[in-house]
C-alpha cells in the first residue's frame, strides 16, 4: 500500500469555518510556518498533537481544518485511520509503520512538506512494537526539524501507549460552550428560528454538555418539526408554505422550539443512563473512570426510569396536531 498516495486528500475546509475553539485555533495558527519568526521564537517546523474526547466532540473537524490552513503553505494532507495501520496482526502492524515511516523519510528528501492526520489511535495502542517504531520515526521527524505537522485523535489519552503518547502534545476537546453552541445553532437554524429568536438563547442554554454530533441531530429534529408545523400552519399547501418560508414569514414557533430541546435532552440523558449502566456490567467504567462531569449533569435532568423519554416523538406530535386550529 502506497500510504500517502492512497490516503491523500484535500482539506474542505479552514479553521474559519470551525465553531468556537478558540484556545484550538490560536495554537494550531502559531504552528503555521513563518519563515522570519519561526527561528525568533524557536517554533520548529515539526509539531506533533493529541486530540482526545469523546466522538462528536469536533476533534476531526479540527484536524481537517488545520489541513486547510496549511494547505496554503504547500502541505500535503494526509488522513490516515488508524485502524488501517493496526492491519491484522503485531507484524502487519509493524511492517504498515516501517513502510509510512519511509515514504515519509522520501517525501522530506524531495521537498515535500506533510501534514498527517492519524484517526482513532486507540486501534494502533495494542500493537506495542508497531507504536515502539512508530514513535522512533516521530522522533528522527523532531531531531531532523522536518516540515511535518502530526494531528492525533483518542478517545483517552491514557489509552496511548506512553513511548508513542509523548511525541505529542495533548489536550482534550470537551462539549462546545454556551457560545459556541449559539453560533453553530444560529448558523443551522437561523431561518427556522426567524431574527432575534428566543428560543435561540433557550436551546444554546439548554443543551451543556452536548457535543456537535448530538447538536446536529437536535438541528434534524427541529427541521422536520418546522416543516411539519408549517404544513398545518399554512393548510398542507406546499406552496404557500415554500413562499412563506423564503419571505421569512414561517419561523418555528417558539413552544415547538422548547418543546423539542425539552425532549430531546431528556432522550440523551436516558442514553447517558442506559451507557452508565452498560458500561458497570462491562466494566468499561472501571478502565475509563468516571462519565465526565457534563456528562453527569444532563443526565440528572431526565425522568427516572425511561418512560417519559420514550414518550418523546408521541408528544411532539400530538403538539402538531394541536395547530391545526391555528388560522393563518
């Protein structure tokens, strides 16, 4: 397998088009190549991270958009799941790094300038020689200065095996913050909610602790459900329902808004209920210790047993069918 032929691509997109991350995107920005500053400030050319958190948490999102920034600096992209390094067995494992390690040792003797992406490393952590020389080939990159920015991703640091782990610096991407969270919604929902929205400010409040993968099924939900309220509001006609809402005129209403965040919180803390007691009968909780404190919190704002949250959809739609009364 040819590694970085076969797994190159192009970045879609920059850091401009992440949410939030301040913190993220100032320090991957100092690592974008200055050829006055670099050696005022002894910023080496090779730079090495660990993204850890939960899936969903935008880990990726950042990576890619690293990629992009560098992208214009002339560096090749490089995304390479680690579960295609960890190959079948110790020894395809470790025959898969030798040869990354060469077509990357070839690559900076014609030039070339490389911006590697390895996903999900936890898939590699169990193949210890293959993590061994993928670390010596990470080192020889540092001591030799080479145009190369590693990005990394686990869902635990401590999942890594410690040889590997400290080639890279680390830090955890958590649940996006109230402003962020108001950002992304707004910039998905903004024709749903119609200017100036309430309900904008309720659902960034509501949803601590949420990640971006469970935001975007909250935007999905809400979608379908202004559809679905716009249909009864406007008679069914299709229409005067697409008229309506490209003159701004059919936005949620602000009931339906809290009502669906309502519910679909108390459906994600019911599976954050459901995982913690998977995960005693597992044991899964005793390697990864205690669910996150966020975690923690939204689940405590379920219902007690289930039940409620398993009314979720029924109720929504018997909301729906209250609006049929509704004139317009």
């Amino acid at each position: 397998m040819a590694w970085l032929n076969d797994f190159g691509k192009e970045a879609s997109f920059d850091l401009s088009a992440v949410c939030g991350r301040s913190g993220w995107k100032t320090l991957f920005r100092g690592c974008l190549p200055e050829g006055q500053l670099d050696p005022v400030f002894h910023v080496s050319p090779a730079q090495m991270f660990l993204l850890w958190g939960d899936p969903g948490s935008g880990r990726a999102t950042l990576c890619e958009g690293l990629a992009g920034e560098l992208a214009g600096y002339g560096y090749g992209f490089i995304h390479i799941p680690a579960v295609f390094l960890a190959g079948e067995n110790e020894k395809e494992a470790w025959e898969n790094v030798y040869a990354l390690g060469e077509e990357l040792a070839a690559a900076f003797e014609d030039g070339k300038k490389i911006c590697l992406f390895l996903e999900g490393m936890e898939d590699l952590s169990e193949r210890r020689s293959a993590c061994r020389l993928l670390s010596r080939v990470f080192t020889d990159i540092e001591e030799k200065e080479r145009p190369f920015i590693l990005t990394a991703t686990a869902d635990r640091p401590e999942k890594i095996p410690g040889t590997l782990r400290k080639n890279m610096l680390a830090g955890r991407v958590g649940p996006p913050g109230i402003q962020s969270r108001k950002v992304f919604l707004k910039t998905l929902l903004s024709a749903c909610l119609g200017p100036g929205s309430p309900a904008l400010e309720y659902m960034a409040g509501q949803t601590e602790g949420m990640d971006y993968g469970a935001l975007v099924k909250l935007v999905a939900a809400m979608r379908m459900a202004w559809k679905q309220e716009a249909l009864i509001r406007y008679g069914f006609d299709a229409e005067r329902v697409c008229q309506a809402v490209l003159r701004g005129e059919a936005p949620i209403s602000e009931n339906m808004a809290r009502k669906i965040v309502d519910r679909f919180r108390m459906a994600a803390a019911a599976a954050e209920r459901k995982t913690a007691r998977q995960s005693g009968m597992t044991g899964e909780d005793r390697e990864n210790g205690p669910a996150p404190e966020s975690s923690q919190k939204m689940a405590a704002m379920g219902g007690k047993d289930g039940i409620k949250e398993e009314k979720s959809l029924i109720d929504i739609i018997e909301h729906l069918d209250d609006l049929r009364d509704i004139q317009v």
